[in-house]
C-alpha cells in the first residue's frame, strides 16, 4: 500500500499525469472511503455526492497534501469532513419537532438490504444514537481499524481521548443491543 | 410377547433428566446474550448500494477534474505591438484628418443625393411648365412663337444642363430654373396669371378629394 501511495501521489503532483494520478487515487480508495461516508450518512444518494466532492477537493487541495502523513489519513479526514458538513445540512432540513434519533433509525431502515440480520440492523441504530465524536471513533476503529495515531490525526483529538471514547461507545452499543434484541 | 403390538407400548422417556433442565437453558441462552461481545460481531455493510456506483463516481469527477479548454493566448513581441500602434496612430490621424479632396469628395456625394431630391422639385417645375404651356394654348393667347421656341430651346437646354449637372451641385439648376420661370411668367398678362391662379386652386380642391 505504501508503494502504491507513492505511485499515487507521484502521478498526482505531475500535470501531465494528474488525471491518471486521480484515477489511481479513486481506485484504491473509493471502497473504503465510500463506507465510511455511508456510515456517517447512511442515506445513498448524498454518500455517493459526497463522495463525489471529496474527490474533487482532493484534486484541487493536493497541492497542501504533506508527504509527512500517509495518503489515506489525510484522504479520510477530507471525507470526514465533507460527510459532517452533509449531516449538518440534513439537521438544518429536519422538522424541528422531530427527534434525531428516530430520524436516523428510519434512514437506517429505509437504505438497508432486505436480508440484513436484525443484530446488524440493531448495531447500525445503535451507532447512531451515539455522539458524533464517538459515532466517528467508534466507525473508524471498529470497522476500518485504523490506529489510534491515525484517528488522532483524521479528527484532531488526543490518543487518550480517542481511547476513552471508543471504550464509551462500545459500552453504549452493547448495553443498547441487548435492551433491544428481541429474544 | 408373541401378542407384543408396538402402537399399544407407552411412549415414554426413561432417560435420566437434570432437575430444572429448561430454566437452566434458558439462563444459560440469556447469560450468553448478556455476554455480547460486539468485537466478535461480524463486521459487515448493511446498506443498499446502487449498480455501477463507483463506474458513476468516478466519471463525475474525471469530468470535473478534466482541464477546460482554454482559448489561445497569443504573445506578441513588444516590438511588434509598438508598430502596430503606431500603424493605427497614423491611420487614424490620416482617416479623420483628411486631405482637402476627401473633403470635397464627401459634400460632391450628399449633394448628389441632394441632386435626386432637387430633381423632384425639378419635375414640379417642369409640370408646371406643360400646364402652362397646355394653358397657354389653350388661350391662345398671342405669345410670341419665338418665345414659343426659346422656351423648347430652354426647355432641351435645360435637359441637357441637367444631364451634365447631375454631378455637380443643385444650386446652379435651381438658379437656371428660376430665371426661366422668371422669364417665362414674364411672358404672361396680369389677367392670365389670375385666371392661372385659379386653376390651380381648383386642382388643389379636386386632388384632395380624389
């Protein structure tokens, strides 16, 4: 992956391979960083926009891109951001009198698969009725494990304070699956 | 036990049973839930992904990505921007200045067109002459047949002065005009004149119902 990073950002910063450069890029990240997106989303339209944007602005911002970090943290902390400003913009959208919450969990039963286990579908709510730092780190320790240097790197937060989160959320997804499965 | 019917034997289980079995199971079911442990979860992607997703993705951003033609910029020497200035300096000056022929040239033009517009005035002096000449003879009236006759002279005379003035100015001809009006009405009684004057009141009347 290191070396590809390399390929990657070699063909990025020369124009007249730039665009094969951006081709590169997608390739080997367009999976991961779609899924995280979603996660952070969940609804399918604004995720694939989303991702979209991020792309682009990784295009257009390359030029800030330090070769001190790695490619895919500071791609993540782009999506990242691309995908809370999207959030921010569903809130605005959403009847005041209705809860958050609630509003998650129909977005969460309206875009999954119909053969998805009801455990899985518990944990995704579970997930959302977390805090947003917490909903962040929790989704990219427990489904991208990335490092905890790493995360602190994407969302500005101390190594201690990132592990103290994910020790939280994981206490509340479980207690929360275990209130709500249906034996 | 020839008599032995199978249907007839009692079914029963004689397998020795903890006591309490199924309460146990059960605790044993719901201790295992509460044992949850969600890092042995499967980590897995519920969602609904639409088809040829990212084939739609990427072709957004190439799109947006792909550098817009731009139009040429053409650079010029700055020796060569200096000449062309001055070419369009001089011209310029050269157009709008202009020698003393351009100026003559271009009052010789509207006065030709003015010459078009005179020709029509021209004409209604000429049909004024053939209603005087119609009534002239129709009164015979003892106009002198020389006068008769200078007047077609003047009258091919000044077809021939407006074929060659037509480039030349209009004020000549109106001035040539004129004097043969002049002379022409001189030819004429103050009693004719009057009775001309209101013939032509009358044709004033009849055109404007006509």
């Amino acid at each position: 992956m290191k070396i590809k990073d390399a390929e990657i950002i070699s063909l990025m910063q020369d124009p007249r391979t730039q665009e094969k450069g951006v081709r590169a890029l997608m390739d080997a990240y367009q999976s991961r960083l779609y899924w995280h997106i979603r996660r952070i989303i969940v609804d399918g339209d604004l995720a694939q926009d989303t991702l979209q944007e991020t792309f682009i602005k990784a295009y257009q911002n390359f030029h800030q891109f330090k070769n001190d970090s790695q490619l895919y943290t500071w791609l993540y902390r782009i999506a990242t951001n691309e995908a809370l400003q999207q959030v921010n913009k569903m809130k605005k959208m959403q009847k005041s009198d209705e809860d958050p919450e609630y509003y998650m969990q129909n977005l969460v039963a309206d875009n999954t698969e119909g053969d998805a286990e009801e455990i899985q579908i518990l944990l995704q709510n579970a997930i959302q009725s977390l805090p947003e730092k917490q909903k962040l780190v929790f989704m990219m320790r427990y489904y991208d494990d990335l490092p905890y240097e790493e995360i602190s790197n994407i969302v500005d937060m101390s190594v201690g304070t990132l592990k103290t989160n994910y020790h939280y959320a994981k206490q509340k997804i479980e207690e929360y699956i275990k209130e709500n499965y249906e034996r | 036990m020839k008599d032995f019917d199978l249907e007839k034997l009692e079914r029963k289980n004689i397998y020795k049973v903890p006591e309490h079995l199924f309460e146990s199971i059960q605790g044993k079911v719901m201790d295992g839930l509460n044992d949850f442990d969600l890092e042995k979860l499967e980590r897995k992607n519920i969602y609904t992904v639409p088809e040829n997703l990212f084939e739609n993705i990427q072709e957004r951003v190439l799109n947006e990505v792909k550098p817009k033609k731009q139009a040429p910029i053409f650079t010029m020497n700055w020796a060569y921007a200096a000449a062309a200035s001055l070419a369009l300096i001089f011209g310029a000056t050269f157009l709008f200045t202009g020698d003393d022929a351009d100026k003559q040239e271009i009052p010789a033009h509207f006065a030709s067109n003015k010459q078009e517009r005179k020709t029509e005035s021209e004409t209604a002096y000429e049909t004024l002459q053939s209603d005087l000449t119609s009534v002239e003879n129709t009164h015979q009236t003892a106009v002198n047949k020389n006068d008769k006759k200078s007047f077609y002279a003047n009258d091919i005379a000044n077809e021939k002065t407006r074929n060659e003035t037509k480039i030349q100015t209009v004020k000549p001809v109106k001035k040539q005009t004129e004097a043969q009006m002049n002379e022409y009405l001189d030819a004429f009684s103050n009693s004719e004149i009057s009775e001309l004057a209101s013939n032509s009141t009358q044709d004033v009347y009849l055109d404007i119902y006509n």
